[in-house]
C-alpha cells in the first residue's frame, strides 16, 4: 500500500473553531497512527471572507494543540506552496483540459443576467440551477471571446442524467442525481478557483490518499468525484465527520458565542483536557477508557470508533475533564499556572499563593473560575448572621460570639500567627472554655470569610489573611453580633 497523507485544510476566516480543532486533531492521528504525512493547506481562495491574521492563528493553534505537520506553509515540503492563492497559476491549466474534453465550458453571463434568472425562478417557486445557457456557445466563438478579455466563469459541465456517487468509509456507497446537482463554477473570474475545484485539484497534487472533513460537504463529494472521473485520476479514500453541536437544536458556532480552541485557552481550560475531550466527540475507542494523552490517542485512533451522528459538546464535560486534568497537574505547575488568576484579585495583598495553590489545587474546575473563589482573600464579602448558625457543629449567634469575643484577645496576642500555633491555639482555647472545637472554627471561619465554603479552614484563611485583617474582620463579626452593625 502507498504511503498515507492527509491534509487539514481550513479556511482563513476567524478563529480555529471546536469542530475544526476535531477535524484538525484526527486527521492528525491517523497519520500518526498509519506512519503517514499530516499536511496543513490553507485555503483562502474566498479572499471576501479572509480575515487578517487568521492563518497565523492557524498555525499558532496547530502548534498550542500539538498538532505538528509535516508539510505546510511555514514548514515547507514537496507539494508546495501550501496557500491556494500562491497556487493560484496553476488551477486554470487543469480547468483548460476540462474545457477540451467538454467536462467544463467557460460562461459569459453577468452577474446581472444571472440575478434575473434566479428571481423568476423564485417567482415560479423553483430552486435556481444554472441552466446551461453558455453551453450551448459554439467552441470557436467561446474561445474568441475568452481570448479577447470579455470576463469569463469556468463552470463544470455536469451530466443531465444518471447518478454521480463516491464512496465514503464511514457513510458508505453516497450518490445523488445528476439533474440535482448544480454547474458550479470552477475557476471565478478573477482568475481564482473556487472551493469545488481547488480541493479537488490540490488533494490529487499534493498525493492524498485520505480526505477527513465535515459532513456539510457530504452532498457536494458526488460532483468533486466527476472531476477526478474527469481527469481519470484515483478519488481519495473520504471520511465524512458528522457535525459538532452544541444541544439537540443547533450547531456549535462562534456566532453563538460558543468558544474557540483559543477562548478556551484564555479561559484557563489546559489544553491537554481539551483535546482528550474533543477527541471523544464522535469517537469513541476501543477499550472502555477516557483519559489518553496526544500519544495515547495516536495508538488508539481508528477509523472504525467514528460515529455517524452529531456529536454534542457537553460544556460540563469539558469542565470535568478540566478538573481532573489540573488534579493530576504537578503542584509546582499548577503554582505557575494559577498564579496570574490569583493576581487578578489579589494583587499586592501580599497573600502566600504558595500555600493558597495547595489549598486550591483539588478545587480548581477551571481557571477562569479561581479569581472568583480567593476573591474573599482581598475584601470581605457581605454574609447573613444565619451563616454562624449550623446544625451539626452546634452553633447559632449567641455561641458564635461567645467564639469570637474569646478568640480575639488571644490571637491578638499570638506570638507566631502562622498556620500550627493559629490551630493549637483555637483548638485550646475552645477545649479551657468548654466548647466544641465546632463551635470555636466555624464562627471564626465565618468572620473571616463571609462564605460557607472556603479553600481551608478557620486557621489556613487566618494565616493567609495575616493577623491585622483577621482581627479587623472579627471586631465587625463581634460588632454585627452584638447587634451594632
Ligand atoms: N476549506 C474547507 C473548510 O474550511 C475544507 C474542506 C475540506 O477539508 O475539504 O471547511
């Protein structure tokens, strides 16, 4: 069997988006998996939907995920140049054979006529299809008026009959009539092909043998599949992907707000959780197993895990994968990582993050999410006097500032007001005045955080707090106890 190469080949319009990423990411693994050469082609031919700096975003997130090819623009290799447009003298040659052996033939018709004709077709409550109207040109006369610079179109020449059909190796024998199907425009008329040419041209130059994309082009493989007929070249093995969505509903879409691979980056999603997730929607391997690494998924990947229907981006997923990703993150990483988060609310408080990253470390879901949880770090949040009542440690308002009055003399006065002398010192005080070490910590906690949930308890906050903000947020518990405030 021939070498196996695969291509990515994403449009320059925006941000990498999820469903992209996924095409990106198994096209990737079975390369890898089949020694094979993974190509990246961008294909910016549609130059009114390009928007600038996209295709270094590409590569940038080809490379944040991982995702090395081979052969690319700023890589190089043997089939170059990688970008349509630098390729953009060689499509016409190939679209002038098809013009000889009346596989295609040039158009005429302005965009003007051509909107005419789609109007009256809508009047009659048909679909517009072109109808051949430049076909039926005599050669000689088409040829002289290309040749003396009236604008021109190449449109494929489909056959009014029959059926055009591929085959596809996860949807199977595909095939549509061929009186559905439209004449498209090959080679535009400024020169440039479309879509529906160059892919077809670009995939047989460059030697790919197997073409992964989404299912939105399912529909059109029949008419690429004439081409190749056409130039009696060998179809590339197609591997349709069904679609991303976001619910039920509708599809996963940038328009919607959903996130792109770089959003969720800068969110603080670790990339590795995201590509173990994204590889699980719509594919799923052989033994039951959910955490595999990029070199996992290589040796795992195989065609027959695809699935034929939509895939649905589970959001609290990703979270969950997230989360187990950052658990399993070395702690010195994770002190890296979670540090910029903890300068978001906590800049110049002179807070250890050191011992707050221990503390956070198991409750972090997702970055973006831990400002937020140590804010109470920088200010007091507001709390209800409820939150001093509790059930199981025994508590309610009256013993909480029973609590508080004792414990503010003596950490006033604590010699080291560190982590070990903060607990011996709470945990004695409660047993010499007879109250449960319950009814000492929580009401403390509470003072200090205004949360019923903390990363760390009454002597790990204390600590982080440092004595002067301890004592000032327990005078305000004491004080809206006693009712003064
Ligand atoms: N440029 C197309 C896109 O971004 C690629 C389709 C294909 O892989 O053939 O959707």
């Amino acid at each position: 069997m021939s070498e196996i190469r695969t291509r990515f080949a994403p449009s320059p319009t925006g941000y990498l988006h999820l469903g992209g990423l996924r095409t990106a990411l198994y096209t990737y693994l079975f390369a890898r998996k089949n020694k094979g050469t993974f190509i990246l082609r961008i294909e910016d031919t549609d130059q009114e939907r390009e928007v600038p700096g996209a295709v270094e975003l590409i590569y940038q997130s080809m490379r944040e995920a991982g995702l090395t090819y081979d052969e690319g623009p700023d890589v190089g290799g043997d089939y170059g140049p990688y970008i349509q447009t630098q390729r953009r003298d060689l499509y016409l040659p190939w679209a002038m054979k098809l013009l000889e052996t009346g596989a295609a033939y040039p158009c005429f018709c302005t965009r003007e006529e051509l909107q005419e004709r789609r109007d009256a077709a809508t009047a009659r409550g048909e679909q517009f299809k072109y109808d051949k109207h430049c076909l039926h040109i005599p050669r000689d006369e088409a040829k002289r008026r290309m040749e003396s610079g009236e604008p021109f179109v190449i449109r494929q020449n489909i056959p009014q009959t029959g059926t055009a059909s591929f085959e596809d190796a996860l949807f199977g024998h595909v095939e549509a009539p061929c009186d559905t199907l439209d004449d498209n425009v090959l080679i535009k008329a400024d020169g440039l092909p479309t879509y529906n040419f160059a892919n077809v041209v670009d995939d047989h130059l460059m030697g790919i043998t197997h073409v992964m994309r989404g299912t939105e082009y399912l529909s059109s493989t029949p008419k690429y599949n004439l081409l190749y007929e056409a130039f009696g070249w060998q179809p590339p093995t197609y591997v349709h992907l069904p679609v991303v969505m976001k619910d039920a509903t509708r599809k996963l879409s940038k328009r919607y707000g959903d996130p792109s691979f770089e959003d969720l980056l800068a969110q603080g999603y670790v990339k590795e959780a995201i590509i173990n997730f994204i590889a699980l929607l719509g594919w799923c391997p052989k033994e039951e197993r959910e955490f595999f690494t990029l070199p996992e998924l290589v040796d795992a990947f195989e065609l027959e895990g695809l699935s034929k229907s939509p895939a649905i981006f589970n959001m609290e997923k990703l979270v969950w994968f997230n989360s187990e990703y950052i658990k399993r993150m070395p702690f010195e990483e994770y002190l890296r990582r979670a540090t910029p988060w903890f300068e978001q609310a906590l800049a110049g408080r002179g807070v250890d993050y050191r011992r707050l990253a221990e503390l956070m470390h198991s409750r972090t879901e997702v970055f973006n999410r831990v400002p937020e949880m140590v804010r109470f770090l920088a200010e007091l949040p507001p709390y209800e006097l409820e939150l001093y009542t509790h059930k199981k440690m025994k508590t309610d308002p009256e013993t909480s500032l029973r609590a508080l009055l004792l414990a503010r003399p003596a950490l006033a006065g604590l010699a080291d007001f560190s982590e070990e002398p903060l607990k011996v010192c709470l945990m004695g005080l409660a047993e010499e005045q007879g109250l449960k070490t319950g009814q000492m910590m929580w009401p403390v906690r509470v003072a200090i955080s205004g949360l019923a949930n903390t990363p760390g308890g009454a002597t790990e906050i204390a600590y982080l707090l440092g004595r002067d903000e301890t004592l000032r947020r327990i005078d305000i518990g004491i004080a809206r106890l006693q009712g003064q405030a």
